[in-house]
C-alpha cells in the first residue's frame, strides 16, 4: 500500500472530476479482458450515476454532461448485449 501523503499530494494536482474519469477508464480497461457488454454496460451507467451524483463545487461542469452521455450509452450497451 501507499502511503496516504503521496496518494493526498497527487490529488492535490487534480479536481474531482479528473479523478474519476481515471479510475472509469481503469474499470472500463479492467473489464475488458472479461468480454461481457453487460458487465461494460453496468459500468458505464453506473459510472454516469457517479457523475451526474458529483457536486458541482467539487467538479466542473462538463463532467455533469458526461454523466448524462453515459446515463443514455449504458443502457444502450445493455440492450444490444448478446445473452
């Protein structure tokens, strides 16, 4: 494990919004390997819930929008999944 100073003094870098779009991208990579569109499905709308739910004082504005895109893009994944 990392210490909790280097992990606090990286973020000090970055807003919220940055932070999270890092770790969608690392979920969305982790899933990858499993080649389930369910699986990527959930995780994009889920991720679009954690936008759209950030406080805007603690995340700029554009990343409200990316929740919205990723609200309608899930759901979209999930139907046209095969089963």
């Amino acid at each position: 494990m990392l210490p909790l100073q280097i992990i606090d003094s990286f973020l000090l870098n970055y807003n919220v919004g940055q932070a999270l779009l890092l770790v969608f991208i690392l979920a969305t990579v982790g899933t990858l390997p499993l080649k389930s569109r369910r699986i990527i499905a959930a995780n994009v709308t889920i991720f679009g819930l954690v936008f759209i739910m950030t406080p805007q004082a603690l995340a700029p504005m554009h990343y409200l929008f990316l929740g919205i895109v990723l609200l309608v893009v899930g759901p979209v994944l999930w139907v046209t999944a095969e089963r």
